[in-house]
C-alpha cells in the first residue's frame, strides 16, 4: 500500500542497469544465519492469534540477540509472521529488551490504523506498521496492549 510509481521506476531503472532481480531477492530475503531461524523458531513457539479480533501477537525475552548471536536488524520483519496469518487485521511483535523496556512492532490489514493505536504509548509510524517504546515488564505490556487492541479492533477505544 506504501509503493509510488517512484519505487517502480527506480526499480525499472535498476533492472535497465542489468541488476539480476534473483541475486538481489536471494541476497536479500533469502539468506540467514542459523540464528535468525532459531530466534524465529522460538519467537513463533509464543504465537497467540484470536481469529474472531483478527488479532495475532509473539513475543521474545530479553537477551535474545545474545542468545542466538543476532543482530538486532535480523529481528526485522519477525512480525509478519503473525500478520501473515488468515484473517489477521493487527499484529503486534513485543520484544523485552531488559532494563523495564518493551519495544512493540504493529502492523496491519485492511483498514486498520496502527499508528493510530501507537499514539496511546507515545509511538508512531504509520498506518500499515507502526511502534511504541514501553516501560513495564513483558508480561505487563503485552497484558495492557493485548487488552486495548482486543478493544480497538472492536471499535471500543475512540479515544487516542
């Protein structure tokens, strides 16, 4: 929904340049350490999705890029999965990153407006992916976003 013609044109161009689109895709999305699938594995071991909201989150300890020898760039794009999901209108990725902080990744179907629901936290973004930094432990914040999401997607919460 975020692609202009620019990004077509740019990528023409690319293409008029003699770039081979399959080396960039395989560079690109087709390649990863060991780590970033076991941290994947893990992440989606705490998959919850409420079909009946269109609602689906995961979440992942602190430490975890430790754990896994990941970088944080490779936890980019973990919160698809759950958006991938039939169905699912809003997925939320929270990732514990110690210290009382909580970083929440939100993304979209149809016309759900996270940044939207980000604004609550003090986050932003824009209407399709979105995120908020929060204090609390991360069972705290899930419990809390969780609950209000269930409420935003209900129509519930006309507040921001």
């Amino acid at each position: 929904s975020n692609t202009s013609p620019r990004a077509h044109g740019i990528a023409a161009a690319l293409l008029a340049a003699g770039v081979n689109p399959e080396e960039m895709y395989r560079r690109i999305y087709a390649q990863v350490s060991l780590g970033r699938l076991q941290l994947l594995r893990e992440a989606l071991g705490t998959l919850v999705s409420e079909p009946d909201l269109g609602l689906s989150h995961i979440s992942v300890d602190a430490g975890v890029t430790e754990r896994y020898d990941v970088t944080s760039e490779e936890l980019d794009g973990i919160v698809e999965h759950p958006r991938s999901i039939t169905g699912t209108r809003m997925a939320l990725f929270f990732r514990d990153l110690g210290y009382g902080k909580v970083k929440v990744s939100l993304r979209s179907t149809g016309d759900v407006d996270v940044q939207r629901f980000a604004r609550r936290y003090g986050g932003g973004g824009h209407r399709k992916a979105s995120g908020a930094m929060m204090t609390g432990s991360l069972d705290q914040v899930r419990t809390q976003v969780v609950a209000e999401a269930r409420a935003y997607l209900r129509g519930e919460l006309t507040d921001e």
